[in-house]
C-alpha cells in the first residue's frame, strides 16, 4: 500500500498526502531502545545515522544490532539462508555511525531522541539539532515519561515536535505511541504515524499525558505487584506465574521489572510521585527502593527479584 493510500484509508486531511516519506532517520542515543529503534528502521529500508558520544558505546549498539538482527533474519528466512544473509548485510548497511549529533542531522528527515531520562540534557541537546537540522526536519523523542511538551519547549519548530514511544525489545514489540501535543501539526502527527506503519508498527494515538497508554497502566501494576509481596501475600515466582496463566501476560510483573530495569520503573513513579503527591497510585515501594540501592536493578546487573548470575 502506497503512503498516500495508506493515509486516505486512516480518513486523514489531503495535506497529509502532500508530506514527503521520511527516508533518513537519525537516531541520537546508542543504547538499548535507540538501537532497537535504529535496526527496525534499517530493516525497512530507512538510511540511519546512529549518534552518540564514544565511539565505544557506538560499537556496542552495532553488536547489539548485529545479533539482534541475525535472529530476525533465521526467523524471517527460515528457509532460505542467503536470501537472510543478504537481509543482514543491507540492513547493517543502511546504518551509519557519528559522535557529532549535529553534523548527523544536517540530512535527516527525522531526528528521534533516545538519550537519558534527563528533562534538561534533552531540551539542550534538542535545541542545538534545532539549529543544526534543515527546517521541514521532523523532531521525535522517545521519553517514558517526560511530558513532549517541556522537551519541545527548547525548540523553535514546536509544530515538527511530537512523541514517538518504543517498547522493549523494539525488533519484537509491535506498537508506538505516537503523542502529539498542542502543538503538533497534523503533518507532522500524519508523518509520524506513517513512519511508524512504514516500520510495520502498529500505532496509537496519545495526548502529551503521564506514561501516554501503555506506562501510566503498566508502571502502577509493577509497583503494586512488588506492594502485593512486601504485604507477604504471595512470592514473586508464584505472583509471576498467576500473572501469566491467569491473565495471559507474557512475563510475570518481577520478570518483567528485571527485565525492564528496576531504576528505570523507580525513576518512572519518583517523577510522577512528586509532580502528583496525591496520587496513590503513584506510591513509590520500599522494597524498589531498596534493590535500587543495593544495585540490583535487574537482568542488566545480574540481579533483581530473581538471580541471573551464571
Ligand atoms: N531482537 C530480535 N528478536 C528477539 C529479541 C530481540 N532483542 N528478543 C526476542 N526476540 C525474538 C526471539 O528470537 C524469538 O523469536 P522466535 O519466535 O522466532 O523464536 C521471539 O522473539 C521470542 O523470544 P524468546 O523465545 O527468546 O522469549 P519469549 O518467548 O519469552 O519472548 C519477549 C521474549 C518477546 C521479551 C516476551 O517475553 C515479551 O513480550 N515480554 C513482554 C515485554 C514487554 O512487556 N515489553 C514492554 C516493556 S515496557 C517498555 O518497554 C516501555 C518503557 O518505556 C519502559
């Protein structure tokens, strides 16, 4: 299906079939969603520059990629193993590698931002693409849980500004969020739904609100799930498995946590906690807290709720 085709057929307005397709897509922040994000696009056909400060983390994005990919690739070909070597070697292709996120946006169509979950090293690095990038240059970030709005606040081109939100692992999780503020123009907002099918996504339409759809529900059962054991109720293992036979979740709450990352959920309820201290559900839990502190943040650190030392 063509994109003015696939556009007519969501009912949008005829400017829309007037937006030039993004084809150059800049990916600034190398780590776990930024190269998810950077290999879904290449792998449908997008050119990708891939930003970040060493050249070292950018070594670790291209190994992460390069296995990912190569499971892809077994599961999409099957049965045809050259035809999947040839799948991997042009999406390695199609990504570039830069430590200069300026010199890497000068061509882009689209500028998506996957850095640290930090309000003001987002608005200043985006106001330094603000002068760098050509003026039609779509500005996306892929935030958890910062509002769009105070990001795009650094930028003139607020009306190129939405969000385009990820979930881990980006290759296997079919939806975006794709979130537009008060400010997105409709151009903009058809663009960005348009990519996002053009990465064969599903996506969803959200207001600039806390956690958009899928974190505002998810992070407060996570957290209620880890007050549900500090209760002494159930044992994780046993609040996983009811999760997943009862209710049909892929991962228990706790494999999900350590999968997630325990900082990156605490950090998520601390931000909401203190702008909406009303709010129970935004009740952070003393046990997260305290895995935090002691380091165990999960699979990435070999422990959370569970043990993942070899
Ligand atoms: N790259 C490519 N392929 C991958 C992959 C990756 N990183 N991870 C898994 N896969 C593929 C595997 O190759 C496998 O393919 P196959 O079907 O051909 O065998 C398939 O996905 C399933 O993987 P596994 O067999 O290894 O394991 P599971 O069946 O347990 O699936 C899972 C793993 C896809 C992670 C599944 O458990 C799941 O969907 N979990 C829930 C994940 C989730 O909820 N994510 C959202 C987190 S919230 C978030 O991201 C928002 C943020 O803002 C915090």
């Amino acid at each position: 299906m063509s994109l003015t085709t696939k556009v007519f057929s969501r009912g949008l307005s005829t400017s829309a079939v007037r937006m030039a397709a993004i084809k150059n897509v800049t990916v600034i922040g190398g780590g776990l969603m930024g190269a998810g994000i950077a290999q879904v696009a290449a792998q449908t056909g997008h050119s990708v520059t891939i930003v970040d400060q060493t050249k070292d983390i950018l070594q670790q994005s291209r190994a992460s990629i390069e296995k990912s990919i190569s499971r892809v690739s077994k599961k999409k070909f099957k049965d045809d193993a050259n035809a999947g070597m040839d799948f991997v070697k042009k999406t390695i292709g199609r990504i570039k590698m830069n430590t200069n996120a300026e010199e890497s946006v000068k061509e882009a169509d689209l500028v998506i931002e996957a850095i640290i979950e930090n309000l003001d090293v987002k608005r200043e690095l985006f106001g330094r693409l603000d002068k760098a990038a050509k003026s039609s240059t779509i500005f996306a970030s892929n935030t958890s849980s910062l509002p769009i709005t105070d990001i795009a606040a650094a930028v003139e081109r607020r009306d190129r500004f939405g969000g385009l939100h990820f979930f881990n692992p980006v290759p296997v999780m079919k939806l975006v969020e794709v979130i537009r503020t008060e400010e997105t123009s409709d151009d903009t907002y058809n663009s960005l739904m348009a990519f996002s099918e053009a990465l064969g996504k599903t996506p969803v339409t959200c207001k600039d609100t806390p956690g958009f759809i899928v974190n505002r529900l998810l992070v407060p059962y996570l957290v209620e799930s880890v007050r549900l054991i500090e209760r002494g109720d159930a044992s994780p293992r046993d609040v996983d498995i009811a999760m997943k036979l009862g209710a049909g979740y892929p991962m228990g709450p706790f494999e999900l946590l350590d999968y997630v990352g325990l900082d990156t959920t605490k950090f998520i309820m601390d931000g909401w906690h203190e702008k909406f201290p009303d709010n129970p559900l935004f009740n952070t839990s003393e046990k997260l807290t305290k895995l935090v502190e002691e380091g165990k943040l999960g699979v990435k650190s070999g422990e959370g709720f569970y043990s993942y030392k070899k």
